[in-house]
C-alpha cells in the first residue's frame, strides 16, 4: 500500500513537513516523488495579506449598521436566554 507524505524539496533534500516516514532498513527504498507546481506554495504564503483585505473591506461595510446585534441574537437564540443579559 502507498504511503503519502507531505515534504518540501530545498537543494536536493526533503524536509518533512507533518509526520516523518520510519524506514527501518539499511537498504535502499524505492518512492515516488511528485513535483507540485511551485506558485501552490507560494500562494498559501500570501493569503495573509489577502485575508487582511478581506477583513478591511468587511469592516468597513456599513450593510448591517442599523442591525441592533442583541436583539438580532435573542430572536435567533431559542436554547436558552443568557444570564444577567436580559
């Protein structure tokens, strides 16, 4: 059965990334390795700064401003009332 492991390859060596195959023989082991195209990487690097825009942009949305939050919960929260928020 194959195994699969997630690894980046930096100047010919694999640096292992979740879980870390045991191999326990001292000969040679066959795999096969295949190459991700190389921006998949690099976009996870740059959500950050598009996850920040994202949430400028939805904070300064005025849509939901005339929303009275509390009373917005309490119609759709029917579990239970909230202690000392009555």
């Amino acid at each position: 059965m194959l195994k699969t492991f997630k690894a980046i390859l930096k100047n010919n060596t694999l640096q292992w990334l979740d879980e870390t195959p045991e191999i326990n023989s001292e000969h040679p082991v066959n795999v096969y390795i295949t190459l991700l195209e190389e921006n998949i990487i690099g976009e996870n690097r740059s959500n950050g700064q598009k996850m920040a825009n994202a949430l400028k942009k939805i904070a300064n949305n005025t849509t939901f401003t005339d929303v009275d939050t509390q009373q917005w919960q309490q119609q759709n929260r029917c579990d239970r009332s909230l202690p000392y928020r009555d």
